[in-house]
C-alpha cells in the first residue's frame, strides 16, 4: 500500500478531503491533524476498521479509544442518559480539547470502549478535522497516530515515520497547535474529574463555566494506581528510545548549573538536551559545548509552558533521530499536562510488568544518594542468599527531595564495597506516585519522612512505615531515626551501614515468615 499524503496548504480543504473522507467512512484508516496532536482515524461503528486501528499501533486491547465527532449535533447515536453538565461545558470548550466520558450507547461496538459502559468523546477544533468529520458523517475513533509507547505525533511527517505505506492517507495541515492531548474529563463519576491532564485545567473549567472539577493532582492522590480509572494511564506513554532524565532545577541551582552537573556524570554518554532558549544561552557560556556530544533541542523562553509542551513529542523524535542516548528535559513545575508526559517518559520499562510472585519494597530517604540505595542493596544482596520462597521479594530506592540520575556518595560506594556489594552503577531516583503505588512495602529513613508521606497519600498509610517499625515491630512513637550521613566521614556511613545492615534482616524473617496468631 502507498500513503497517500494530502497537504491542505491554501487548497479547499473540502475539495481536498472528499476523498479520504468516503475513504474513513468505507472503513479505511485515515491519519488527520487536531488541535493536539495528529490522530489515526477509523469509522467507530465498523468493528474491523477499528480492530485495525489496535494492530496498526500494537495498542492493548484494554486500553479504549476516543469517539471523535464535528458538534453536538448526533451526540445522541454516541451516549445515553447525558447529564446537563456536559451541555455546559459543551458550550464553553467546544469544539476544543476536552474529551467527555459518557455512558455509552449500543451502537458503539464494545471494542470502541475495551468492554467499559463508558464512552470517551470529543469535537477537535482544527479546520481539518472538522471538515474530514463533517464529509465522513459517521463517528470517528482516533487515537494519537504514534505507535503504541512512542511519543505522539505533532506533524504529519511524524505519522509517516510510523506508519509509511501502512495507511492510506495521512492529511498534512503542518505542526499541530497544542502539541499534548485533550483533557479527558469522566463526567460518570460522582463528581466530574480529570483523568488525564491537557491543556484545559480543573481550573479553567471552574473560571470558564463555573462547574467544579476534581483536578488531575487531587485525583491521583486519591487514587488506587493499581486500577486506574482511565485504562490508558497505566502504561508507559510517549517515550523516546533514549533514557529521559529531567532538569530539576530550584532557587539555589539555575538550569544551566544543573545541566553542567548532570553532563559531569554523563561524560561518556551522547546528549540530546531540551531546554528553553534562555537557558541555552547561558550554558553555552558557561561551558565548552562538544557538538559531537550535545544536541540541542530548543523551546521559547517566554511562553515556556505552552512552548515547551508544543515541543516536547517532536524533539523527542528528533534527539532520538540523532542517536543520542540520553535526554535531559527541563522540568517546569506547575505545567500539568507536560509534566505528566515528561513523569511518563522517564518511566522505566521495567515497571510496567505485573508479576505476582514478585513483591516490591521501595526504600525511600531525602536525596537518594546514601541511605536508601545502601538499604536497596543490602536487601537485595540478604536476599539473594536465602533459600528462594514463594514470593521474590525485590528492592529499589528513591528519594524525597532529589534529582534524576545522580550516583551514590563515594563513602556509600566504598563501605559497601568493603562488604563486597557494588552500588557504583545507583543512580537517584526522584519519588513518584508511581513508584509509591507500585511498591507492596515502603520503608522510609525517619518518623518525619513518614508523617510527610502518610499525610499526602492517606490511602497507602498502611504500607508506609519506617525501616525500624517494619523491622522490629516498634510502634509509630517509639521508631528509630537512621540519620542522614550525607557529609560526615567514612565511619559515619560504616555505622549507617551496619545499623541497616541488622535492621535488614530482622525485617527480611518479618516478611518471609508466616505470621502467628
Ligand atoms: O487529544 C487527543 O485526545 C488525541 C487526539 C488525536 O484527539 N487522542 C488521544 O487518544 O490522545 P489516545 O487513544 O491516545 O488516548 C485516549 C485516552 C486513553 O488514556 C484512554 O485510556 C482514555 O482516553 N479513555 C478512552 N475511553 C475511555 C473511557 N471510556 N474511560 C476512561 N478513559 C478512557
Ligand atoms: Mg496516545
């Protein structure tokens, strides 16, 4: 098959469109730009049609797709029983990228919706799109046009390189406006809440139409991450071939000193760096730029959130078309929708399979560069030399208050090697809801990094205790504190060591025996 691609330009769209217009309502693929990001489009009501859409991608089953249609006009063919709150909205975002969840109709095939009784729809504000969905006249599934766990498409020249002679058409209207995808709002539950964070915010919603929705951050922190309510959430998204690491940078460390420190630990690595132009500007007079090394992928420093998470997918592609191995992007807090696809970035394959015979237990400290890596590896080490049980217990680290990707202090490094444990390769580890969720057993260093972390997520107090409770059975007041030996000699951290090395083993017996009444 020949791809087809039909660039708008300054032609008549509707001249232009017929043709992959009858084409989608025939039931063939047609990949066409919105306002977010480019969409691989099917006819919702011919089940084959959409079952090619999950193989073309190798999208989970599991994962349902989003209803695209021009206007409200036929909502009805699409959702049943529409609370009056969706008309609201409707007229203050619409056409816009904001995706409802509905209860859906059943004229929707199940696979549309992965077996749920919901409907995700949406009405894309992009010339191109509406005029495509108004010729085909039929309802349109469209999830991003990006192989499964690739980063989106934002151009169409994006959508050739995954899907080249594998479509029919790809319709060309340039780089899309926005750059991340819609907002998915589920107006099925209780209280309306944002599943998946764009553009469009909780507060926006509020401003604009006066209706109150539970933000994307204040969900998460209720949420079971086991089961998320938004299938799609639970996979690793949007992720270039090379390692993503985020530029935290803070009062006392500008981006650019950040940068510097992190490229002192990465020397023998090829860079691709994201950052704004500003940024960019100083590093480069800070430090001698090796071309060969660093590639630099640009955003503007003026309007940074909405420049960056324009820019985000298609630098992506492009550092990973230079071959680089490592990607330092900027962090910008407060940036909802692209901090969420950065956090998803740098997730790590691993993570993402389900292994029941596996267990979890996340030690966690301040900076991740002492206490917990020492704690990860004297665990895992203790383990490796018992007897196997059922149960495969495994431990990994991360730290409250940290960067990505820095190693373990030398006296971490060399006190264990004395023991004949190897943490040369650790690299820190920001804390994430992910891994929080993730893990089976969290232990913390101090009572004060478990008051902070029961406080924000109430619902996982129960596997959040520290290192000293779980081990021995101390109650919440009487725990012991493993301190910090960040900065103190060698024999500080020996101590550290030793102290952690007892407590290891008594919570190893706690965990692997059976408990008696
Ligand atoms: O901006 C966008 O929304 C783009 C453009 C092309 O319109 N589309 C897009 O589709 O991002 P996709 O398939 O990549 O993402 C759809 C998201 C997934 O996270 C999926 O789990 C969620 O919407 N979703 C779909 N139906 C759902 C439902 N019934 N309940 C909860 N979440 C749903
Ligand atoms: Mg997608």
């Amino acid at each position: 098959m020949k791809t087809e691609v039909i660039r708008l330009g300054k032609g008549n769209p509707e001249a232009l469109l017929r043709a992959p217009a009858l084409a989608l309502r025939r039931g063939e693929i047609v990949a066409f730009p919105t306002e977010t990001v480019y969409g691989l489009g099917a006819n919702a009501l011919i089940e084959s049609a959409v079952q090619e859409i999950f193989i073309l991608k190798g999208r989970p089953q599991d994962n349902p797709l989003i209803v695209h249609l021009p206007d409200k006009s036929r909502i009805d063919q699409v959702a049943i029983n529409i609370p009056p709150v969706f008309y609201k909205l409707y007229e203050s975002f619409c056409p816009g990228p904001l995706t409802f969840i509905l209860e859906k109709s059943d004229l929707i095939p199940d696979i549309v919706s992965a077996g749920l009784q919901t409907v995700a729809v949406r009405f894309p504000d992009q010339r191109a799109s509406q005029e495509l969905l108004r010729l085909a006249d039929v309802p349109v599934v469209a999830p991003s046009a990006n192989i499964s766990g690739r980063p989106s498409a934002t151009r169409a020249s994006h959508v050739l390189d995954d899907f080249k002679d594998r479509i029919p058409f790809i319709i060309d209207d340039g780089a899309t406006e926005l750059g991340v995808e819609s907002t998915v709002l589920d107006l099925c539950s209780p209280m309306p809440r944002i599943l998946r964070p764009g553009v469009i915010t909780a507060a926006d919603i509020k401003e604009r139409s006066g209706v109150e929705v539970q933000s994307y951050s204040e969900g998460l922190k209720k949420a079971d991450l086991r089961r998320p309510a938004s299938p799609g959430l639970k996979y690793r998204h949007y992720a270039p071939e090379a390692k993503v690491l985020q530029i935290c940078s803070d009062h006392e460390n500008s981006p650019d000193t950040v940068v510097l420190k992190m490229l002192e630990q990465l020397s023998d690595q090829k860079i691709g760096l994201f950052i704004n132009e500003r940024s960019w500007d100083i590093l480069k007079q800070r430090t001698d730029i090796d071309e060969r090394v660093i590639t630099e992928y640009l955003f503007s420093a003026e309007n940074s959130q909405e420049s960056a998470a324009h820019e985000l997918y298609a630098a992506f592609r492009a550092l990973d078309a230079c071959g680089v191995d490592v990607i330092l992007a900027e962090a910008i807090p407060g940036a909802e929708a692209y901090m969420n696809r950065l956090d998803k970035a740098c997730v790590s394959e691993s993570s993402d399979i389900p292994q029941d015979s596996v267990k979890n237990i996340l030690f966690v400290c301040t900076g991740n560069t002492c206490r917990s890596p020492m704690a990860a590896a004297l665990f895992n080490a203790y383990a490796e030399k018992q007897q196997s049980s059922e149960i495969t217990w495994r431990a990994i680290s991360a730290g409250m208050h940290t960067l990505d990707g820095l190693p373990a202090t030398d006296h971490s490094i060399s006190v264990l090697r004395e023991i004949d444990i190897d943490i040369s390769d650790h690299r820190s580890a920001q804390l994430t809801e992910e891994l929080l969720a993730e893990a089976d057993l969290i232990a913390v260093m101090t009572r004060t990094q478990r008051d902070v972390l029961q406080e924000m997520f109430p619902d996982l107090e129960d596997k959040i205790k520290t290192l000293s409770e779980w081990a021995l059975d101390l109650d919440a007041v009487s725990a012991v504190d493993i301190m910090d030996p960040f900065a103190q000699p060698e024999t500080v951290y020996r101590e550290t060591r030793d102290q952690l090395r007892k407590l290891i083993v008594s919570l190893w017996q706690k965990i692997n025996l059976p408990l008696s009444d």
